[in-house]
C-alpha cells in the first residue's frame, strides 16, 4: 500500500514537474505563489479584515471566533508538523528523483507539508463560517500547496497529508473553543468594551 | 535581524492599513477612515494594499531560505503581529484626529467597534472609560 502510494506520489510530482521550464512565465507565477510569504500574508489580511468588516454586532462576534480559531488551527497545526518531524523523515523529492527545482532547497522533512497545514489551517477556520470568503482561502492554499509540487520541493502527499492535518487540528480547536465558554465570548466581551472588537 | 524583516515590515504595515480601510468603508465605521467618503476610502484602502505587495514582491518572489537571511515561521508570524498591531495603532491615532470634533453632552457610545460608526476612537473610548468611572463611583456610593 504504501509503496503504491509512493508510485502515485513520483508519478504524479515528475508529471508536474514536468511542465516546469516550458513557459518561464508559469514557473515565476509559481515560484511566487510557492513564496514563504505571498499566501501566509493573504490569508492573514484576510482574518484581520474579517475581525472587522461584518456589519451587525451577531455576525461580527461570530466572525471573530471564526478568526481566533483559524489562528489557534494554523498555529496547532504548525506545532503538530514540528513534533511530526522528530518521528517521520522523508526526504525532499529532489533528493531522490531529477527535478527541476524551481525554489530553494529545503532542509527539514518533506512530509507533512508545513505551508500545507499552516495555509489550510487558515482557510478551513474560515470556511466554517463564512464559505464564500472560505472557498477563496482554501483556493489560495491549495494553490499554495500546487505551486510547492510544481517547483519540486513536496510530494503530492507532503501537501494532502499536511492540508488533512490542519483539517483536523482546526476542527479539535473549534471543538475545545467551545467546550471553553464563555472564555472565548468573555475575552471578546473585555476587548469590545475598549472598542477594539 | 535580516534586512527582510525590514521589508517585510513595510509590506505588512501598508497591506493591513489598506485592509482595515477597506473593512472599515465596508462596515460603515466612520470613525475609521481617513477620508470623508466610505468609496473613496475603499479606493485608498485597494491602494495601499496594491503598494505593500508591490513594495515587497517587486524584486522577485523573496525565495531565500532562513539559513541566508529569510524568515522563518516564528519571525514571520511576530513581525506580522507587530507590523498589523503598528498599522491598526497608526489608523485609531490618526483617525481620532482627523475626525475628531465636539461630541453631544448626553453621547453614549455603543459597545465594541459598532460606536465607531458615529466618532473617532479615542473621544469613544474617553467618554466610555468617563462613563464607566462615573458608573463605578455611583455603585461604591450605594
């Protein structure tokens, strides 16, 4: 099973991979969207525009729960890959097969995909709030999570297993913020009545 | 810490002073925009957004490992903070002035950020904070 997974998973990023050098401008717009900073920024701007934008006080509070929980689902699910990474090594598909790799060359482990569990992380805690602004997110992680295969450093897998990690990571956060009421609603409480919320 | 920090920084600050604008026009919090108008607002908002990602990605898409100079997960994430926390700071200090004027003797302000559809932070925050001392020295008293 996991040899077969493996076989997909190399024929999947050489299939990909293929396709970089073909057109320069496509591997420089992924190159940017495989950035360290272009999405992580987006989706954070976006939380920081949904603690505010909302317009009744109901959808506002429950936007801003939406936002403590993405922050505690990226923030888990980065320390979840972190521990991850003592127990499991895979190396970087450019260390085992000729890809062209288009990014620099990473060090830590290849599996599970760190910009994967961090970006979905993000997004999933929007989504189960707002969906149209969550399909946005959750398109900018995937996106992502492709452009980390397309420029050679993960396997398809790394970024499946890291977007199913965050998935639920961001799930058991949504469940312990409600399980911690009235916490979450008191801290909102004490910052709205400085304004800020 | 690396000259990127610096970058970063700039970018953040920008990008989040556009985004409170934006978010700001959308909910109708007039207290605060920088401008009049909620669609000129927007506008200025799309700017300085447009502005921070220019100003970082313009020359190239910043792949420099944290071993060279880049970021790493952690100092990213406290640059951020500070860079947002500066931006949103900048906008309540400004905004509090340009839109400051005499408020009615009898305003109350509403709770949370909805009170900032009718003034400027900090006269909504003195006269909360006025009320809440008055509040609490009548309940000592009885």
């Amino acid at each position: 099973m996991v040899e077969r997974v493996q076989n997909l998973d190399a024929h999947l990023i050489l299939w990909l991979n293929g396709w970089a050098g073909r057109w320069p401008w496509v591997d420089r717009l992924a190159q940017y969207l495989a950035s360290d900073y272009l999405v992580p920024v987006s989706l954070a701007l976006i939380l920081l525009g949904l603690w505010i934008a909302p317009r009744e006080r109901a959808s506002r509070e429950r936007h801003q729960k939406a936002v403590l929980r993405s922050l505690l689902g990226a923030g888990g699910s980065s320390l979840a890959v972190l521990i991850l990474n003592q127990y499991l090594y895979r190396p970087r598909p450019f260390h085992i097969y000729e890809v062209r790799l288009l990014f620099y060359p990473p060090t830590d482990p290849s599996f599970p995909s760190n910009a994967a569990a961090v970006g979905f992380g993000m997004a999933f805690g929007i989504a189960l709030t707002n969906r149209p602004l969550g399909a946005l997110a959750l398109a900018l992680a995937s996106l992502w999570g492709l452009a980390r295969v397309y420029t050679g450093v993960h396997y398809p897998s790394d970024v499946l297993g890291g977007a199913l990690l965050a998935i639920t990571i961001t799930s058991l956060m949504a469940l312990a913020l409600r399980l911690a009421e009235p916490l979450p609603s008191l801290l909102l409480r004490a910052a709205r009545i400085l304004h800020l919320a | 810490m690396p000259a990127l920090a610096g970058d970063y920084f700039v970018f953040v600050f920008l990008a989040s002073l556009g985004v409170v604008q934006i978010a700001a026009a959308y909910a109708g919090l007039r207290g605060l925009l920088f401008l009049r108008g909620r669609c000129s607002s927007a506008l200025l908002g799309v700017g300085l957004l447009a502005l921070g990602f220019t100003w970082f990605f313009a020359p190239g898409p910043r792949l420099i490992p944290d071993t060279q100079g880049g970021l790493n997960g952690n100092v990213q994430a406290l640059v951020f903070t500070l860079a947002a926390g500066s931006a949103l700071l900048f906008t309540l200090l400004v905004t509090s002035v340009v839109n400051a004027r005499p408020l009615p003797p009898h305003f109350t302000p509403s709770e949370g950020l909805e009170a900032l559809r009718e003034a400027p932070y900090l006269q909504t925050l003195g006269r909360s904070l006025a009320l809440w001392w008055r509040g609490s020295k009548t309940w000592t008293r009885t």
